[in-house]
C-alpha cells in the first residue's frame, strides 16, 4: 500500500494533485454541462453538433501542439502552466456568464470551445512533462499513475454533479463552478517550493527542433507503435462523451441526471486501472496492446447491452481498459524519452491522442444519429480489435514469438510478475 502512494510524500506533488482534482472535477462538470447544452438546448439532439463542439475544443492541438512542446522544452513549465489555466478559467467563466444570462447561442459555443482548445493546446505538453519534474525520477511512474487516479476520481464525482445541477440549475451552474476550480490549480502552483523541483535540460533555441523530435519518433518503433495505436483508437474509440449521451437519450430516453451517472459509473473502472497502475515500478508493452484488445472486447458488448443499468455496468470494464492503455502509453514515453526531447515527444503524442477528435468526433456523431448510438459505441470497438491485432503481429515478428503465445501472455492481465516485451 505505501508502494501505491509513495510519490505523495514529495511536498510539491501533494499540492500538484490537490489542485489538479478540483480543478478537474470542474472540468468534467463543463464536459457533461456542455454537450448537455448543445444536445438538448441549443439542437433538436444532434449527435452532429455535439461532435462538432467536441472537435472544435481538439482542433487547435494539430496546428499548436508541436510548437507547444518545443515551448515547453525551452521555457518553464509551471509559468506555462499558470498563463493556461488562467486562459480556461476565462473561456469557463464567459460561457457560463453566457448560459446564465440567456444570450448563448450555438455559435458562440462552437467559438468558446476553439479558444479552450488553444489554451489547451498550449497546456497539454507541458502539463504532461511537469509531472517529471515534481518528483525523482524512480517515482515518476506512480506519480503518472496518481495523476491519472487523481483524473478518475474526479471523472467519479463530476458528470453525477453536473448532472444534478443541470437538472436543478440548469447548465450555467457548472460552467461558473469550473471556472472556479481553477483557483485551486493556480494557487498549488503558486505555493510551490520551486528549490525542490527537478527541472529539465532547456532545449536551445536553433532551427529544425521541431523536426527533430519528429525524427527522434521515427528512430523509436516502440514510439512509433505507441503513437500510431493512440491516434486511431483515439479518434474512433474515445468519444465517450458523445457516445453516453446519445446513448442516453436516443437509446434509452433519459435525462441529464442519469447521462452524468455514465460518466460515474465509467470513473469506477478507470480509477481501478490507475491505481493498479500505481502499484507497478515501471510499464510493458502489454498493457498497451492488452489495454487495446480489452478494450475493443468491452466496448462492443456494451454496445449490446439491451437496457441503462446493463450499458452502465458495461463501461466499467471498457473504463478500466482503456486507462489501463493510457496510463501505459504515457508511462512508457515519459520514461523512456530523453529530458531535453521530452516535451516535443509529449506535444506529438497530444497531437495525435487529441488531433483525431476534430475529425472522429462529428464522424462518430453523425453515425450515431443516423444509424443509431449502438453502431457508434461498436464503430470503436472494431477499429480497435483491428489496431490491436496490428500491433500484436508486429510485436510478434520483432520479437520472433509464436502468435499463441503472445496472446496468452497479452490477455494475462498479472499486476505482480514482470513481463520484457
């Protein structure tokens, strides 16, 4: 148990997570608060314009996000980090404002979601690598891995508040409460012993740096793999905010309480994950690609599931799968990446997690509203099984491994025993 939380002892981190959770908890609540606007108040729900919103609060990052990371190797991250979090308390603030108000229209959505999507952009590399900077580095595996329950639990608490505000309050409520909880970030921030930090080698400035952390991917196959098993699952099987609420109301005909239970229920299992992931020293290629292969098998029963309550209990596995996929990419980059290429490695992998969405997310909301919720829910789970197997033959022929075998060893999931791959 003090294995599972031992990156906790470091002063700076302790603050880091506190802030981080209520300031996400914020964030889910905007989450399930926005799509519930555009899907309910603002459309006659249209899986389409929720899909759009959701791509326009991702678009930035393909156009933003290398130049993020070269920033985030050169200047310092918790500035960075300060300026960015103070950007989306604005955008949270002026839509709330907004929605209170009743003068928000839709277009304006679509437009306060691309100015989040920049400062999220801006944040997201730095944000990522920050984490190896709080503490040493034998701890930054467990510090990931809190991080990411830290996420979960906030991800168990927030769509049920939300929704229970929607339903009180309206959405305007949760918007205002967002940009709130960024105060607790900022101030963790500020508050900070920043003798005890573990700053990275700076970059410095030159021509082509850029271009080399592309080149740095392209001589890595294990990074390679990683980023190309992220951006399709990415794009076509991590829309769970679009695909829950046309589930829930196009399926199942229910209202935003019970939309923002999903996103409670789903927490449970990712938060299993990430905590099972905090008791491991380091990471292996097999939870990446048995992270893939679970999750292609859960989503595609819980696009079977015949009621609510079966849907609700189904994506507790697909949760726990698909973090357990996260949390493995991730780790695996952070420790594996040299310091001074690590925010440009980071800023690609949030690039292609992220820059799919802008083109997956309508795509997966167009098929659910015209050829139904399930089939956008079952669309994810085919591409993945399909990403998964890829990867799995190609590890195989670089290994020199029989096929049986690798699958036995895959879809093991053991926690204790260490597996090289």
């Amino acid at each position: 148990m003090k294995d599972m939380f031992r990156a906790l002892k470091v002063y700076n981190y302790r603050l880091w997570v506190g802030g981080a959770l209520v300031s996400n908890i914020g964030t889910w609540m905007q989450r399930v608060a926005q799509d519930w606007l555009v899907l309910t108040i603002l459309t006659n729900n249209s899986g389409t314009a929720v899909g759009i919103t959701t791509g326009l609060q991702f678009l930035p990052i393909i156009f933003i996000g290398p130049y993020a990371g070269l920033l985030g190797d050169r200047v310092s991250k918790r500035r960075i980090l300060l300026c960015t979090q103070t950007a989306m308390a604005i955008c949270a603030l002026t839509l709330g404002l907004l929605v209170v108000t009743n003068t928000v229209q839709l277009w304006q959505v679509f437009t306060l979601a691309l100015l989040l999507g920049v400062a999220s952009a801006i944040d997201a590399p730095s944000r990522q690598a920050f984490v190896s900077e709080v503490v040493e580095q034998k701890d930054v595996p467990n510090a990931v891995a809190l991080n990411s329950a830290s996420f979960n639990l906030a991800r168990l608490a927030g769509p049920g508040v939300a929704g229970l505000l929607i339903a009180w309050f309206g959405t305007g409520t949760a918007f205002l409460l967002n940009a709130a909880s960024f105060i607790a970030v900022l101030i963790s921030l500020l508050r900070m012993r920043t003798e005890e930090l573990h700053p990275s080698e700076r970059a410095p400035r030159g021509k082509g740096q850029i271009r080399e952390g592309l080149g740095y991917i392209r001589q890595r196959p294990d990074l390679m793999m990683i980023m190309v098993l992220v951006g399709v699952v990415g794009t076509f099987g991590m829309n769970f905010q679009i695909t829950n609420a046309l589930m829930a109301t196009s399926v199942f005909h229910l209202g935003p309480g019970e939309y923002g239970l999903l996103g409670s229920v789903m927490a449970l299992g990712t938060l299993a994950a990430a905590l099972l992931a905090a008791r491991r020293q380091g990471t292996r290629m097999r939870y990446v690609i048995g992270g893939v292969l679970a999750f292609a098998l859960f989503a595609g029963i819980a696009a079977l599931m015949p009621s609510y309550w079966l849907y609700a209990v189904a994506l507790i596995p697909v949760g726990l799968a698909s973090l357990t996929f996260m949390n493995a990419c991730n780790t695996s980059i952070q420790l594996s990446t040299d310091s001074v290429m690590r925010g440009r490695v980071l800023a690609v992998y949030m690039v292609v997690l992220q820059g799919g969405t802008p083109i997956g997310a309508p795509l997966i909301g167009w098929i659910g509203t015209v050829f139904g919720a399930r089939w956008s829910v079952g669309i994810g789970a085919v591409v993945a099984v399909v990403a998964g197997a890829w990867a799995l033959i190609l590890l195989n022929r670089r290994n020199d491994v029989r096929l049986l075998d690798q699958m036995h060893r895959v879809t093991q999931f053991s926690f204790r025993r260490p597996l090289r791959s």
